[in-house]
C-alpha cells in the first residue's frame, strides 16, 4: 500500500505539474537522475541475483547442497551489492529529499524500496545459513521459499520503480 501511494503521488505530480514548480516535471532545477548509468547497472545485479536464486533454490531441491549454498552467496553478495550502487547514487545524488515532491517521491519510493531489499538480504542470510547448519531438506525448506518468494517481489518492484522513477520521470 505505501509503495502504491508514492506511485500514486509521483504519477500525480508529473501528469499535472502544480504552477508552484513551474508546470513542468521534472520542476526546473532537479536534474534526474541518469537511467542508463547506475541505475540500469543496479537493475541488472537485482535482476541476476533473482536468477542465481533461482538456480539455489532448484540446487536445493535437488538435493546439491554445495551448488545451493554456493548460489545463495552469489545472491547475497548481489543483494549487498545492488545497496552499495544505492547508497552511491545518494551520496552522488544533485538533489535532496528537499527539492521539490520531485526529491521527495523519488527518495521515498527508493529508500523504501532499499529498506525491503536490507530485509530481503536479511531473510536470504537467514537461509543461507540455515542451509548450511543443514536445517532444510530437499522437501522441508517452507522458510527458504518465503524468503524467495519476497526476493522476487522485490525484483518486481525495483522494475516498477526503474521505469516510472528512472526512466520515464527523467
């Protein structure tokens, strides 16, 4: 629901820019962010993180351990990876949180979205070493496909979030 108001507030002020911010989108002065730069390459680490997930969890249930903790590190250090290009376009960042709703939806929407990958990258920890403490089995292993299952959810969002933010609101 919040990710949905902030899409909601977003699509609002870019298709009917306020007088207050010059009637343009992105009011002038905020120069948005590159789309082709850091965030496709962020877009691409969340992605493969999804895809190597994939191959744990299928690893996993074929019963090659080595193969599923393997990938699940690869996932992992994807997650942390795509935080660090996060943190990186913020600190780089040419406007604030400040700087008109521009600022503000846009860290919104992408600090929250950064908040659920720290979780996810959390839950996937959790798993990892769950599976290699041996607490899974090739058919009791509920708790790692949640953590999937939101890894993925994850990865959708960014997707949404990649067009509507980088993309098309630049």
């Amino acid at each position: 629901m919040l990710f949905f108001s902030f899409f909601w507030a977003f699509f609002h002020s870019s298709l009917a820019p306020a007088v207050d911010i010059g009637s343009v989108w992105p009011p002038k002065g905020i120069n948005a962010v590159n789309p082709w730069a850091i965030p496709l390459l962020g877009s691409c680490v969340l992605l493969a993180s999804g895809f190597v997930l994939t191959l744990s969890h299928h690893a996993m249930i074929l019963g090659n351990k080595d193969l599923a903790i393997i990938s699940m590190v690869i996932t992992v250090l994807l997650g942390f990876f795509f935080i660090f290009l996060q943190a990186n376009e913020y600190y780089m960042g040419e406007f604030t949180i400040a700087d008109s709703v521009f600022g503000t939806v846009f860290y919104m929407t992408t600090g929250l979205h950064a908040l659920h990958v720290i979780a996810g990258v959390s839950f996937l920890t959790v798993s990892l070493f769950r599976m290699y403490f041996d607490s899974f089995t090739t058919e009791h292993h509920l708790g790692l496909e949640f953590a999937i299952f939101y890894w993925h959810l994850v990865d959708v969002v960014w997707l949404f979030v990649f067009f509507v933010y980088y993309w098309w609101g630049s």
